[in-house]
C-alpha cells in the first residue's frame, strides 16, 4: 500500500504534501533535523515511534540501531517535504510533522518495515487509519521488530496479539494495562476489551493520554 500524492488543480504535475527541507541529519529512527526556510528545525516524526537509542536514562531497545540506521541512510542529504497536522510542536518544543521522500509517506514507511510502530496523540490523527493498517501487515508478516524483538509480540517468542485490538499488538491480561502502560493511541477495539482502554465505549482506546 502507497499513498498517493495530491494531484494539481490543473491536473498536471502531481504534488506532494508540505513544504520544502533539506535533512541535514538524524538523531534516531524517528528524529530528525532539516533546514527549513533558513532555520534549523528538530523534527519528531508524527503518529509512529522507534525504538529508543539516545536516551541516557534507558538502555538501547530491541531493534532500535537498525532503526536510526535506516532513516539515516534513506533521509540523510535528501530534500523532502514537511505536512503538519493541527499542533505544530510537542512538549519537548520539537516540530512534528509527516515527512514525505519522493511522493511517499516516511512515517508509514518505517511502521510498513517493522522499524516502528504506530503511536498516535489527538488530535495529530491524520494517517491513524494508514499507519495501522501498515502495522498490521508487518506484524503478520514478522518485519523487522516483530519477528526481532520478543517484547514486540511478534514471531521473535513474544506474546500473542490479543484479537480486541486488531490494529495493534498488546498481549491479553494478565497482567492488566492501563493506557499509561503501551504507548499506542487512538487504535480500535472491539468486544470483550479485557484491558478496558475504551472507556466510552466508542471503538477507540486511548484517545486521550
């Protein structure tokens, strides 16, 4: 699955969402930093997350060095564009945006590969729909951490997917989860919903953290 592009009013040329940068490096698989419009910008990467590589308090995760790898190699050097959804910055003050290389979606690029997995915050909700379902088939497929990582819950020895939750993969109880507990948001969920992330029972768990 791809997503296309925005056709031109003129039905021309073919356009890409966003606007102009040029990656000037990364930090890890889903961090990185442009020139945009003159400044430097620290971009997070919207609706996905990467195994954790930089962060002192915690040590490297499963499948996170070929993680950076990867976005190093495929966004290093390279002009893409930049979409922004409706909060233009997280707590951390960095600039969250969709980062679009050659007509394709970067973001559903890493979570198609098994190199993320999906992690959406409303109202930044845009792709959930497109980021799921490239997570699903990864999963199913064992791409990179599912079948790598055991934590992942896939072919790598990890617990099984509980089916209330097609869209991502949070093993049944025990022990019990709390939103706080997974770092997925805004996914689907259906009867029994042994883990009751959907508080008002409209087919979304965790759509608020």
């Amino acid at each position: 699955m791809s997503i296309s592009v925005t056709p031109s009013p003129a039905g021309g040329d073919v356009r890409t969402p966003g606007e102009p940068a040029v990656v000037t490096r990364t930090v890890d698989g889903d961090t990185i930093h442009v020139t945009f419009r003159g400044h430097d910008l620290d971009v997070r990467l919207i609706g996905i997350d990467t195994p954790e590589t930089v962060d002192p308090s915690q040590p490297v995760q499963c499948y996170g060095e070929q993680a950076s790898r990867f976005t190093q190699r495929s966004l290093t050097g390279q002009t893409v564009r930049l979409e922004f959804d409706v909060e233009r910055h997280d707590r951390y003050g960095r600039t969250l945006a969709y980062v679009w290389l050659r007509g394709q979606l970067f973001n559903r690029r890493l979570v198609a590969g098994g190199f993320a997995v999906v992690d959406t915050f409303p109202p930044n909700v845009r792709y959930v729909d497109v980021f799921t379902a490239a997570q699903r088939v990864a999963r199913e497929h064992d791409r990179g951490l599912w079948g790598a990582c055991p934590d992942a819950g896939g072919g790598g020895g990890g617990h099984r997917c509980d089916p209330a939750y097609p869209g991502v993969c949070i093993p049944s109880p025990p022990p019990d989860l709390d939103c706080a507990d997974i770092t997925f948001r805004h996914f689907r969920v259906l009867p029994p919903d042994p883990h009751n992330f959907d508080g008002d029972h409209n087919g979304i768990g965790c759509e608020t953290t």
